[in-house]
C-alpha cells in the first residue's frame, strides 16, 4: 500500500512560535505501539434506517437540525481549539517552564474520545465512503483517511508522555516533536475537509438522506457523549484553556496600530 506519510516539515514556520530547531514530523522508532482499543470501530457501511424511528432528545423536537457539514465543521472547532492548547503547550515547554501534563493530557483525551472515536467515525462511515460511490475525491480521501491513523499514533503518544508531569528532556523533546506534528497535519486536514470534503459531499448526497443524516449525526452524538454532547465538550476545552490562561479571547488581539509607525517597521508586541 502506498505509504502517504507525510515528509519531514518545518515546525519553525508552521508554528511560528518555535525558537527550538522541531525537525521532521517522523514517527518514533521507541514510541510505543497503539493499543487495539486506542481506534474506533472500523467502518461499516452507512446504516441509515438505524436512526429511523428513534425520537429526537427531549427539548430538541422543534429544533432544525443541523446539517452534516455543520455538525462536522462545529467539530472541528474544537479541533482547532486543542490545536491552540498544543501550541500553548509546546511555548511552555520550550521556554523551560514546567510541562503542562495534566492539561495536555486532558486536550489529547478529548481528541481521542471526541474527534477520534465520534468525528473521525462519521467521517470514515458515512461521509468518505458516499464520495468513494460517486467516484469523487478519491485520492483526498485516502489520504484523509491515512491523516486519521497518523492522528490517531500521535495522539497515544502524546497520552503516554504526559501521564507523569515530570518528563526526562528527551520525552520533553519528543513530546514537542509529537504535538507539532500534529498541529502540522491537522490544521490542512480540516482546512481541505471543510473547503472541498464537505461541499462536494453536500453535492453528491440525495437531499433526503443528506436531511436524515443530519438527524443520525445528532442522535449518534446524543448516544456517545450524552444529552449535552457538544456543549459538554466545549466546556471541556474551555477548562483547559483556563488552565493555561489562554481562554481570555481578548488576548489575541493585536494592538491598535500607531499611526507613527515607520514604513517597513512592526512593533514586536
Ligand atoms: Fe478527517
Ligand atoms: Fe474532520
């Protein structure tokens, strides 16, 4: 099978926080294997009577639905938000400050428990296996689908290493090495799934079954993560942020522009 991998990247730039030389998003030959369990159920193909006659969760019944795209791209927000949690993560590590293990360790549970097992599930059952019928985006897809099991390699390890808070600095460097990868792979995966996956998906789907997925998304996200499924591991994510004191949106705005500035010039800060 063709090895889709990806090559070496430079985390400096993909970053752009990094002061510390991050080469080659390789796999560790000592990391140790995923356990069988640590992955989903593998595909099967889509069931869509599954759902047919279950009642929608009490208070939803008036509720549109969301459609399948929205559900996966909201997902995706909290992808993206552990993708700030590691990059977080890694500033701290490599301005010497104490690893942040037991957040860290919370943000890749949430990846394996919420993105991995629920989002990445939907995705490989009934999302990739609808444009493989249609004859659409097969290459993407595969490698998607080979993005899904690298994530999957990078997330056991980075649940192993920050078990302990205190790490030897080889498991610090890996550690930095692991989260950078993935940040590295993640962020073009959603970005291709949400640009080209999902609008394409959209098309190929009849609009009555792409309506009553919708509605499977949603009793299956009920079913795994409980009534308050999303809301749950929002809040989840929010925690976390609020142990790294990154969740003050605020902070992310950049200062107001000095209209004096000299031309070529920006102010670092
Ligand atoms: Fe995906
Ligand atoms: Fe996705």
């Amino acid at each position: 099978m063709e090895d889709l991998y990806l090559p070496a990247v430079s985390r400096r730039k993909l970053l752009g926080l990094s002061t510390v030389a991050l080469a080659g998003a390789v796999p560790r030959a000592a990391c140790p294997e995923p356990e069988p369990d640590d992955y989903p159920a593998p595909p099967a193909a889509p069931d869509l009577t599954l759902y047919k006659h279950e009642s929608k969760p009490h208070g939803h019944e008036d509720r549109p639905p969301l459609t399948p795209p929205e559900d996966l791209m909201r997902e995706h927000g909290v992808l993206k938000r552990v993708l700030l949690v590691y990059r977080e993560g890694i500033r701290w590590i490599e301005h010497d400050e104490q690893v942040p293990a037991h957040a860290l360790h919370a943000a890749a549970r949430v990846i394996r428990d919420y993105i991995e097992r629920y989002h990445e599930y939907l995705e490989e059952r009934y999302v990739f296996p609808r444009l493989r019928k249609a004859g659409r985006l097969r290459h993407t897809v595969s490698v998607l689908e080979v993005q899904h099991k690298r994530g999957r390699e990078l997330t056991t390890r980075i649940l192993a290493a920050t078990k302990h808070s205190h790490a030897s600095s080889h498991r610090r460097e890996a550690l930095v090495d692991d989260m950078a990868a993935f940040i590295s792979m993640y962020e073009p995966h959603e970005s291709r799934e949400d640009t080209v996956v999902f609008p394409v998906f959209r098309k190929v789907t009849p609009a009555k079954e792409f309506r009553h997925l919708g509605e499977v998304f949603e009793a299956e996200e009920h079913r795994r993560l409980g009534q308050r499924g999303f809301t749950s591991v929002v809040h989840r994510v929010a925690d976390i942020e609020k142990a790294l004191d990154i969740h003050d949106l605020s902070q992310f705005t950049p200062p107001k522009s000095s209209p004096h500035r000299e031309e070529g010039g920006r102010s670092a800060r």
